[in-house]
C-alpha cells in the first residue's frame, strides 16, 4: 500500500508517519519509485504499537526507539527478545544508592524474590537483573521514606496478584501467531494494560471501601 | 514543635513547607508569636502525604489540593472521605465520546461491572460513578483503536486480581488507627504502591516468559 493507505488505515497522519520513518522508528518502505515507497502489513503493525508506546504509553521519543530496536534484534530467541524488548521500557529513576532507604529496601526485595523463587530479581546471579528490579527497590524505599515502610510479607500478596496477571497477559500474547507479532503484543499490551489495571484497583478499593465501611 | 523541626523530621526543606503553607497543601500552625508558629503531629503526617502525592505520584499541585480537601470534610463519613480522597486523585483524559470506539468500550465495561457486581461504575445509577470508571473507558478504547480490541471476559481475570489486591490494600489501611490516619493511608498507599504494582508486573511477566518460551 501507498503512504495515504497506510495513513487511512492506521489512522495517523501522513505527517506523522513521515515524523516515525525520519526519527527511526518506523523501518522504510519497499521503494518503487524516485517518490514513492510500498508499505506492508508489517508497518501497519509497527504503527499500531510506536502509537500504543508514544501517545498511551507516554515513553519519550528515544526510549520506543531502544524498544523497537530490541523487538529488531532477529539473533534472540524468541524468549529474549521478548525480555529484551520489555526491559527497554523506561521505568523510572534508579534506586537512589545515597539514601540508607535503598539498602533496606534492596534487602526486602531481595527476601521476596528468594520466597517467589523467582529469578530476574534478587541476589542470585544466577539471570540477569531486569530493569524492573531497580523500580521496585525505588518504590519500596520511597514508601519508607514517607513513613510507610513495608515488610515481605506485606509485598508477597500483591507479587502473588501480578503472578496470576502475568499468567493472563502471557495468555493474551499467546493468541498471536508468528514470534514477531507475539513479540510485538507483548509490549504493547504491558503499555496499554497499565491504565486498565490501575483503574480497575480503584474501582474494587471503593467496592471493598464500601463493603468495610458502609454503615458503621 | 517549631519550623526548623519539622524540617529535620520531615526530610523536607524550610523552603518547601513554606511553600506547601503558601498553597495551602499544609494547614497553618497554631501562632505562638508574632513570628513564630508551634507545628503538631499532624503536620508531619501531611507532610509526609503531600510528598507521596507530588513527589512519587507525580500529581499536580491543583489535583493535591483537592485530594487534601477531601480529607479534611469532617462532616462526610468515613466511607464517603475516604472515597472522596481517592476519587479526587488525577484519572488521566476522560472518554472521547466523538470516537466511535468509546461507546463499544462504554459497552464492554458496563458489561464488566455487572458479571462482577460492581456498583461504582456501569449504568446501575444506584451509586455514583468514580471518575476511575472514565479512565478505564478511555484505556479499554485506546486497546481497540490500536488493534489489540478485548472482550469482557478478557477483563475479568484482571479485575478478579484486582479484588484481590484491594483487600490486601484495606487491610493495610485497617492497622491505622483512627479514621484521620486510615483515610490519610489509603490515599498515599493508592498512589505509592502503583509503581510496586507495575515494577511486579513486569517481574512476573519475565518469569511466565522464561517457563512458557525457554529453551524452546
């Protein structure tokens, strides 16, 4: 398809696909003219997620490149790539190792990984470390810092909660079938499940509010 | 206590609590001279919730101003404050009701509230809607529009863990003990477990991959 089928299909602007293909985030079209170039359904797709990080996600310009690049990276298996492509999401400052919160912090993080058994995280060495680690250590020592200090054991019924939902968005990746386009819904669908979840929290906290505290 | 002490116990600059004071995020001190103003308890329990809210949430000084409001209606119950505070929390863009894909997802969430017997949000009328119902409107019709469209029961799972979550939030809540404290904690411990819940997620996420796709 042409520049304004791609535009009308995906519904962004010529413009702004032109703004995608200059800044990198968009790989170019098949050219078949001096002017003209061929799009595919493969740049509909990749259209369809720059917008799921940029316009939903709100991840600055550099950082969905870092994404998208890892999504690129065609020597991972498909494990890895999938890894790689959510690790390059951003996810805020590193923990702050001035702060005598962090170590205390990292300390309580770490017990909760070896209870979970899981592996990203956490003291052992064993995988590598992922980014998200050093949000949630930030979290934790943010929380004790503001006069909310949290133990384990206070963490592990929410870690239990974002086991099964992970178990759920695997599911929902799942549905895609070549590796590309599972790669590709698993970014988009951490980005754009964020808002589902944090408003959904809200919604049951003013339930279970209701059923607590009504009448007393 | 004086200024210069509250400071050393809050963490937070003279300057800062002078400018909190100023835009009425922290209520004025009991005046013991003509210069010199006596702080309680109380003023650094505000002060540490106005530093959740504008330094990890992120909120914009206006928003927070609310959110304090809300707080301080003595005459509301604690059901209905607590609710208040939380609702009045910033909830992103509300729905675009000129895009066709708002009224499928308006459909979808109605759908949603009712399997699960919800009543703070769909067209029940019974109770009030909490603005967290527009923001999960507005996030149900960007996954459409982006081409990732999903169906009720794609939600449940979700909102299902989220029940789940907010009891573990309420008995957080519950080891506070007077109402002023409890409707305090609910709102700080809403926004400052957000990025917990999300670093979790993506934990979670690394491991589920690495059991379905390793070694595959």
């Amino acid at each position: 398809m042409r520049l304004a089928e791609l535009s009308t299909r995906s519904g962004v602007s010529t413009a702004t696909i032109k703004y995608y293909l200059r800044e990198g985030l968009l790989h170019p079209g098949r050219r078949v003219t001096a002017t003209q170039a061929e799009y595919d359904e493969g740049h509909l797709r990749r259209l369809r997620l720059v917008r799921a990080l940029i316009q939903v996600g709100r991840i600055p310009v550099n950082s969905a490149r870092e994404v998208l690049a890892a999504l690129q990276d065609e020597g991972l298996d498909p494990n890895r790539r999938l890894g790689t492509a959510v690790w390059a999401l951003p996810h805020g400052p590193a923990p702050d190792e001035a702060d005598p919160a962090t170590e205390t912090a990292r300390q309580t993080a770490d017990e909760l990984m070896d209870r979970l058994g899981w592996r990203y995280g956490g003291p052992s060495g064993e995988t590598p470390t992922v980014p998200a680690y050093g949000m949630l250590i930030t979290a934790i020592a943010a929380l004790s810092r503001l006069g909310y200090p949290c133990a384990t054991a206070d963490l592990e019924p929410y870690a239990r909660a974002m086991e099964r939902i992970a178990a759920t968005d695997l599911d929902l990746v799942e549905r895609y079938g070549t590796p590309d386009e599972q790669v590709e819904a698993a970014v988009a669908l951490t980005v754009l499940y964020e808002p589902v979840l944090l408003s959904l929290r809200r919604l049951a906290e003013a339930e279970e509010s209701r059923r607590r505290f009504d009448g007393r």
